[in-house]
C-alpha cells in the first residue's frame, strides 16, 4: 500500500488546464503540497500549469508508481490496462461513471475488477475523492484547491469514508472550524479492490495515526473487518450507513426478523472493540476524544467529580452521566473539608462542586485551582470534568496549570464550553493542544468522556471459517437433506438438545390414547400442538392449546387438531413450564458477517421491548456473559417482581452452542428458540425452529 500513501512520482492522466475541472484542480493540489515528480497526461495538452503534459501513460518517464485517473467512465479500463503495461503497481480512479450509475456503469466496473484479477495492480476507488495527508500535505484528491486557504492542523485521527463528497465535508469543515488536527483522510468510493480492510490495516500500523474513523456503507469482508478490529491496539470508530430493516419481511424466523435493522452491525461492533458512532459529527468527536485517551483506562470504581460554575449545568450533567455506564463521585471527608475553606459559611459542599460563591469570594483561578486540588487528592475521583465560560462572568483564568495538576494525578479531564464565538474558539484550541478534549455540547462532552471509559478489549480470538468441526450428528442428516424451509418444532428442538441445549419434555402422541398416557407421565397440565411441515406461526394458527388439564380436553383437543390439519401433521404433547422469564435465543446467517447469534426478551416483551442483542459466531464463554450484559432488561434478569434470577453461566453455554451449530452447519440458515424460559436454576427450550437454506 505505500504506492498510495508514499508514491516516488505520480501520473495524473486526465489533467486538464480548464480550472474549471476535476483534472485540473487535481493537478494545482499536487503542485502545491506532493515533492515528488508529477506528470500530466492529455494528449490535447504540451503543457499545463507549468508542467510538461505527456500524451499517454506509456511515454511517461520514470520514477512513476502511482497514477490517478480522472477520465470518463468507459475509458478507464483502457487506461487501467495501459498502467499495467507501464508497470505501474497502483492507480487511484476518481472519475465516476460506475456501479452508482447503473447497469452501464456495473459493466465497467465488474471489467476492472476482471483486469485487477488478472493483472494484479491495485485499483482504489473509483468514485471517490482520493487521500489528503493532512502530515505531509500530500492532496491526492480533486477537492477545491481553496483548502489550500486554511490551516492544515496536523493531528493523529484517520478517516476512511465510503462517500466521495463527504470526505470533502469532513476535510473543509475540520479545516475551517480549526479545533481538530486530522492526520489522513483516505475516501474509497466503490471498493471494487483496495477496501476499508486494507486501508485499516495499514493505518493502525501507521505511527502518524492514534485513532481510525468511519463511515461505511458496506462492509466488503465483515469478517475479516471484526479480526482487524479485535487484534487492534488503536481505538476505532464506526458510523454504518444503511441500517434499514430492508429484507426483514422475507425472513422466516423472529431471530431474522429482528436481524433486519442495526442490531447485528450493533452487535458485532461491540463484540469486536469497536466504538460505534450514529452521527457524523459525533463521529469526529468520538475520534478526537479517543485520540488523547487511546489505551483503555483501568473501570472506574469510583466517578465523577464535576467542576462548574452553574448550578443548573452540574444538574443536567449529574442526569446525562447517569444514563453511563460512570458515575457521580462520592467525595471524601478530606476533600469536604478543603472545598470547605474556599466556599462562604452558608454553601454546603456536595458533588457536582458549584464553584459560584467561591469564585465571588476568591476569583475564578483560586476556586478552580483549589478545587482541581482537592478532587485530584480525592481517591474516590477518577475523572475530572469541568466546565468553563470564554469572555466573561469573571471565568478566565489559565488552564494549562490545571491540567498539569489532573495529569500528574493520572485523572483524565474533560471539558465543557460556553462562551463569545471567538475566544471560546480560543480556548478550545489552546486547551485541546494540551490533551483535554473539549466540546461545546453538553450531552456530547457526557457521551465522549463514557465512550473514553466503557471501552472494552476484545477477547484475542481469531474468527474460524464455517467448518469448525461442529457438523450435525448422522442421526439428523437425512432431515437436513431431504428438507427445505422451516423443520418442524419436535425435530427442530432434537438437534438443539443434540448440542446440550436444554429442550421441553415433549413426546409425538400417535392417537388419543398415547397422548393421554404421555400426559400423565410428564404430569398435568400440558400443554398440546398441532405439528404441521413448514408451519412456523402455530399460535396464530390455532394449533397451540396450553393448560390441558384433564383426559377429557386431551381426547377433544386430539380430534380438534387432527381436523385442523386435515390429517396431515403430528400432535406434540409437552410438560407445561410455569413462571419464569421468557427468552428468546437463535442463529442467524448474515450476508456481511455469516453466523450470528441473537439473545433478546421473549414473550410479549419481544415486539413491545426489541431489547435484543448479537454476536457474531462462535462466540467464546466469555463473549456470550458479555452479550448478556448488554441487554438493556438487566433488571429482569437478575429477578424482578416473582421472576427468579436467570442463570448466566447456563444460558452463556446455549449462546455458545448455539454459535457452534451456525458455524459447522452451513446449510442452517436461521435457528429460532422461542420461548427459552428461564426457571429456578434452570433454562428450557420451550419452542423452536431451524430453517434449512434452499439448495442444501
């Protein structure tokens, strides 16, 4: 990839000495920022911008190892193959024209993709606006040359963004605003061959990048994305666009039809390390935050300590921390005491620290000064977060000698910002340049500091392909050949409990009389289902009959369910499990990242609640107790109003297994466990189904 980043000298073919086009605004940011050779090609031109334009790629003098292209569509396989023939390893297209403009266009790009099979060079883009280095002030991009007009702020965040025209946005609007250094901006159009898996790998081993954000569309390999992420040192945000429930209404199973919004993107995220962003702002904020705390810091045990100068602000921060996973700082006795000498008789001293009457009665810098003290000596302060007002009220007062004190503590601050345009703008400059990220946001200076502190570490465990050694026993293979679509409930909970999945006692009753004697044995009451091929949906269709409580419902339900399916299905008689909370627990194969394992509330809480969470699988012990952790029901699950506590440890082990089944069974398709009811120490599967895909 260092053709790309670091190239010896550059081929712009499609230079153009219009000012007015992509080739030529190409050319003036080469011109302005590359030190290496550049040489134009267009055939009209001897000469463009002072510089010798050659007639073709194939007369082009040597050093040359990158070429950009910014030409009409259906000449770029022409020039691709030309490239090849020049030897030149790696060529950046930025000419549009392709599989975003249709049918046309899908047929130009799929022949690059045929010439990059063949050839090997490495093709990025195309539609896409090329790289900016912000480090070295490399402009490989056709973006307005008036950037040139601002300040490059060096800094350590990268970029990758699937969007052309807003890596622009991001690059003029960190550029203009001036309160966030950027490193790289690398912006990868149609991915029909360098994609994000390439790009990241290369910028986590870059030392000039501390933290990776993007924006992505698609995922070219969502596998191999999540391994780069686990095996990463380097914080990374995500921001997925395109997280529809499109393909939802075609799913077979609850588990896939829950799997058709962000809860599988979500999922998989988390399980990876990565930060997940839902705004592109949010997303540069999170970077930057990320950036001057990169290593994961130790959880907090204790919280924190707000410092401000509005009682209302310390209020509404207290409420938005407590949506976190951090808390408010208890403060001790002897940080009391000290905050006690500076405040009036009358304050009393509580967290969040209202520092009004102190800075009335001593000035800003001795009340901020004492107090940044006292909660760095605190030992039940972990972090520090402090509000400031630019250009009144008495509130300025030099900083630098308070974050000293914070960072010789090893207490991370942060901070939140109100103020006149100009000298807030300032302050947040000369603050953020001494490793305090500050936000002029409320919620979002709330939301960065958490992210800084609930990152998690990904277990180190590398995602095995489908065949792990987790194929489905003998006894079921004739079931799994000769079906298709959804196997039946009786069959379905088999080969659950064929994996240690705790499954119902249940048995198929042959005739009244067999359905009598098999509900006396599993002991009153039952419960009884018509059991038709492909029938997924039996409440719905009258064929699930619960409290069957004597011989006489058992002969009557027998004949009516008999007559419902015309003879055609089974009747399943199953011990009837009372109380506890229901679950719901599957599989799913997702287009982007393959096997996936969904847990969620079950029951009536399914639709009303959607709290669901996803892994992809396998998943390790570990992996599945964190998936549980996530449910936002934690109260449900720990026992709430009769409900006993569900076992964790148990239902981490059916997560896992069923993880297993996905991975060694390709042709399972979606695996539906629904209810999993969680009794007193124990889980059972009360209701299931595994759908076969369609030419297995």
């Amino acid at each position: 990839m260092e053709f790309f980043f670091k190239p010896k000298g550059i081929a712009l073919i499609g230079a153009s000495a219009n000012p007015y086009k992509g080739g030529n605004s190409i050319l003036k940011n080469l011109i302005k920022g590359y030190k290496g050779k550049i040489y134009p090609v267009n055939p009209a031109y001897p000469e463009i911008e002072g510089l010798k334009c050659y007639p073709s790629v194939a007369v082009v003098p040597d050093p040359v190892d990158l070429a950009i292209v910014f030409v009409p569509a259906k000449l770029v396989p022409g020039v691709i193959r030309e490239c090849f023939q020049r030897k030149i390893p790696g060529v950046m297209i930025e000419s549009g024209g392709f599989a975003e403009a249709g049918a046309r266009g899908q047929s130009i790009q799929s022949e690059l993709k045929q010439i990059c099979d063949e050839t090997g060079i490495r093709l990025w883009g195309p539609n896409c606006m090329g790289l900016v280095d912000f480090i070295s002030k490399k402009v490989f991009s056709f973006v307005s040359p008036t950037l040139w007009d601002y300040e490059f702020i060096r800094g350590n965040v990268s970029l990758i963004v699937q969007s052309g025209m807003l890596s622009a946005g991001f690059i003029i609007d960190t550029m203009s605003h001036g309160v966030m250094g950027i490193s790289k901006v690398c912006s990868i159009g149609n991915k029909v061959d360098v994609d994000e898996c390439e790009l990241l790998e290369y910028l986590l081993g870059d030392p000039e990048t501390a933290v990776v954000g993007l924006y992505l569309e698609s995922f070219a390999n969502g596998r191999r994305f999540l391994e780069i992420c686990r095996s990463s040192r380097k914080p990374i945000v995500v921001l997925k666009g395109g997280k529809s429930v499109k393909g939802a209404a075609a799913a077979m199973s609850h588990t896939a039809s829950l799997a058709g919004n962000s809860a599988v993107i979500s999922g998989a995220l988390a399980q990876a390390g990565v930060v997940e962003a839902v705004d592109f702002k949010q997303m540069l904020d999170l970077c930057r935050s990320l950036a001057m705390y990169p290593e994961i810091p130790p959880k907090v045990t204790g919280g924190v300590a707000i410092l401000t100068y509005s009682g209302g602000a310390g209020i509404v921060s207290s409420d938005f921390i407590d949506k976190t996973t951090l808390s408010i700082a208890e403060l001790s006795q002897s940080t009391k005491d000290a905050l006690e000498k500076i405040y009036p008789e009358w304050m009393p001293v509580a967290n969040p620290i209202d520092l009004w009457p102190a800075i009335e009665r001593g000035g800003s810098e001795m009340a901020y000064g004492e107090a940044i003290k006292a909660v760095c000596d605190d030992p039940n302060v972990d972090v520090i977060f402090l509000h400031y007002y630019a250009g009144g009220f008495a509130l300025n007062f030099d900083i630098s000698s308070l974050v000293e004190i914070a960072r010789k503590s090893n207490k991370p601050m942060f901070c939140w910002l109100m103020g006149e345009a100009e000298k807030a703008r300032k302050f947040q400059t000369n603050t953020q340049n001494l490793g305090v990220p500050v936000y002029r946001e409320l919620y979002r200076a709330v939301e960065c500091m958490a992210a800084v502190f609930e990152r998690e570490k990904p277990e180190k465990s590398d995602l095995p392909s489908y065949a792990s050694g987790f194929a489905i026993s003998e006894n079921f293979k004739a079931e799994l050949e000769n079906s298709k679509g959804a196997l039946d409930e009786h069959i379905s909970k088999k080969i659950l409990a064929g994996y240690s999945i705790p499954v119902v006692e249940e048995k198929i009753a042959v005739s009244a009389e067999d359905a009598l004697n098999t509900a006396r044995s599993l002991g009153f009451p039952v419960v009884m289902k018509g059991v038709l091929p492909g029938e997924i949906h039996k409440t719905e269709s009258g064929l699930v009959l619960l409290g069957v409580s004597s011989g006489e419902e058992i002969k009557k339900i027998f004949g009516e369910l008999n007559m419902k399916m015309a003879g055609k299905g089974n009747i399943l008689v199953q011990k009837q499990m009372e109380g506890g909370l229901e679950l719901i627990a599957g599989m799913v194969r997702d287009p982007q990242f393959g096997p996936c394992v969904m847990l969620g509330l079950g029951g009536i809480f399914t639709e009303i609640l959607k709290d669901t969470v996803f892994a992809v699988a396998p998943v390790s012990h570990g992996e599945a107790l964190s998936m549980i952790g996530r449910l936002k029901s934690q109260k449900l699950l720990n026992g709430f109003r009769g409900y006993p506590p569900v076992d964790r440890e148990i239902l981490a082990k059916i997560i896992v297994c069923l993880g297993a089944l996905g991975c060694g069974n390709p042709q399972i398709k979606e695996i539906d466990v629904n209810p999993l009811i969680a009794g007193k120490n124990s889980l059972v599967a009360v209701d299931a189904t595994v759908v076969i895909q369609p030419g297995f």
